[in-house]
C-alpha cells in the first residue's frame, strides 16, 4: 500500500514520472486503484505519450475489478467520455488489449 500512497501523491503533485515508477507495476499486478490514476494519465497525456487506447483498457480493467461504488462509477464515466473521442479502430483495440491482458 505503501507504494500506491507515494505513487497517487506523486501523481497529485504532478510528478508524474514517479506516478508512473510507482503505480505502473501495480497496475499491471491488477491494483484496480492505480489502473486509474494510469488511465488518467494516458487519458492526458501526463508522463506518457497520450494514449486512448492504453487509457480505456486500464480504465475497463479497473471496472472490471471494483464493486459498485463512487470510485468504479467514476471510472465508468471516464472511460465513457474517452470512448466518446475514439474511434471505432481504438476502441476496438481498447477492448483487445483488457481481453488480453494478464497480471504481471
């Protein structure tokens, strides 16, 4: 948990190189949490090269994990807001890549 508090104050802060050093391999371990704050951060374009299709999947896989609740509803919105701005092609390839995805 300690590395999910440094990594989301990181991101607060706007440090968003060590957002990206902190919660990338939590994301990628299945912490619903920090796939957010790194679909935030591919959603924006903060750290990393701006990305939609990397922002929906983490935005979906984190969906896909939370019980009902404010946080899961926020990521709903977000990544329906972003599917708005994409393509069928990216959203697409969105879906794939959550399909796909195992944890690290």
């Amino acid at each position: 948990m300690a590395a999910y508090q440094r990594g989301d104050a990181a991101y607060q802060r706007g440090d968003y190189a060590t957002a990206i050093r902190e919660l990338r391999p939590l994301a990628e371990q299945g912490h619903a949490n920090a796939q957010i704050i790194l679909g935030l951060m591919y959603d924006k374009g903060q750290g990393v090269l701006q990305d939609y299709a990397q922002a929906h999947m983490w935005y979906n896989l984190a969906v896909s994990k939370l019980p009902p609740s404010e946080l899961r509803d926020i990521a709903v919105e977000n990544r329906d807001l972003l599917a708005k701005m994409m393509t069928p092609a990216q959203i697409s390839e969105a879906q794939k890549l959550a399909r796909e995805w195992k944890p690290k």
